[in-house]
C-alpha cells in the first residue's frame, strides 16, 4: 500500500547506471547492532546525509564517492540488467504458522544482516511461539529483517505485521563483519525499473550497492566479505 505522504518520491534503476532518486528522500547512514554473541539485534543512525531533492546513488560498487555516484559505471563498463522476479511477494513467499503468527519468508530476498539468527533461528521459533516471549521475538526479528524477506502477520486477518518506518534510504554499515551493505529502502518508497515499469511498493526492500548481486536491483547478500566497511 502507498503512504500518503510519499508525495513525489520515488527510486529509479537507470540502465546500467546509478539509482536517481528524487522527491526529497532523506538520506541516512544506519548501522546494525550486535550483541556479545555476534548476534544482530537492532539498528542505530550513525548520521544524516546531506543531499538535494534529487539525487544518484552509487549501484556498480566502483565510485570513489560512495554511496553517491561519480559516473565509474561508464569508465567500468558496468552491466548492472535487472534479474529480479515480478511476482508478488506473497505470491512466492512460503508460510509457517505457529501459536498466534503466521510467518511469510522469501528467501532470494536475504540481504544477510542476520536479525533472524538469535535465539536459534527465526525458522525454529516460529515452532515454539506458544511459549512465554517467543512470540514477541518471532515479530521482532522478522520486523527487523531489511530487505522484507520475512513478514509476520496476524493469522487470523493475514494482515502484516510492519514497523512503522521513516520514509528514506539507509546506508547500511556492518561492523561485526566489517562490509557494506546494501540500500535499506524504508516505508514504502516506490522503486522502479529501467523499462518504467514499477516493482511491488514492500514497506522494507533492499537494493544492491556492489554492484555483484544476482537479483539485480535488490541485495542477495553477495556484498558479504567483500568490502570494508569505512570506505564510504
């Protein structure tokens, strides 16, 4: 569902070329958190990037003013064509119920920022969410999870259960594993491809930033062990 405060703000691929995004469309940089165990448990803002109402971003991975673009993707020759499916999400999620949630996954949208490892893994908890607490963290980690591959939602209505997100764009940072990751795209900006046709509006979406990733223009977690992470 489109916000009503989107206004004119939208994302678009251009062929073999940056995202422009325009409409005003904060900027920010984010960082996952971890705890003493490596787990990922949460984000912090790190900072506000300046921009104007428009603006590109870096999607080959090779501009020396990331996350901005400096035209490398024409030096490099970069082929950046879309691979990713058209199909809704739900449409290709596969489902799991357990006491009071229903869980949605897709897969080939894991941008692998690991907010579903604690606690055993958000493909175990969802078998145990009659117990005290589980069921709360089962929504937490899949709310968290930032390309949307995992959805809670009320099993009764089938409604999603969302995070009440900021309309903007995350820098993702990734200490523990020292990389960049991927565009965190918050709150339902509209992306849309080279050709102008729209991709499905998801409250949580992930776009590729190195440039490498299979599932062109979101993040399939290729970045991982790629890149340090204070490049930027």
């Amino acid at each position: 569902m489109v916000r009503d405060d989107l206004e004119d703000m939208r994302i678009t691929v251009t062929e073999n070329g940056p995202y422009e995004v325009t409409g005003g469309v904060p900027l920010l940089r984010l960082e996952i958190l971890t705890n003493e165990s490596g787990e990922s448990v949460g984000w912090r803002e790190i900072e506000r990037i300046a921009t104007g109402d428009s603006y590109l971003l870096c999607r080959c991975g090779m501009s020396a003013n990331k996350p901005f673009c400096d035209a490398s993707h024409l030096i490099e020759g970069f082929e950046g064509a879309e691979t990713a499916a058209r199909e809704a999400y739900r449409e290709v999620a596969v489902c799991s119920d357990g006491s009071g949630v229903r869980l949605r996954d897709v897969r080939q949208l894991c941008a692998e920022a690991r907010f579903c490892d604690r606690g055993g893994g958000l493909w175990n908890l969802i078998e145990r969410t009659g117990e005290p607490d589980v069921l709360a963290l089962v929504i937490e980690e899949a709310g968290l999870c930032p390309s949307g591959r995992y959805v809670a939602c009320d099993p009764d209505s089938d409604e999603a259960i969302e995070p009440q997100l900021e309309l903007s764009i995350g820098v993702v940072e990734d200490p523990y594993l020292r990389v960049r990751g991927p565009l965190f795209v918050r709150g339902g900006i509209p992306v849309y491809s080279a050709d102008g046709t729209p991709y499905e509006v998801r409250n949580r979406v992930t776009l590729c930033r190195c440039g490498n990733s299979g599932n062109k223009p979101f993040c399939d977690g290729t970045h991982v062990g790629t890149a340090p992470v204070h490049e930027d």
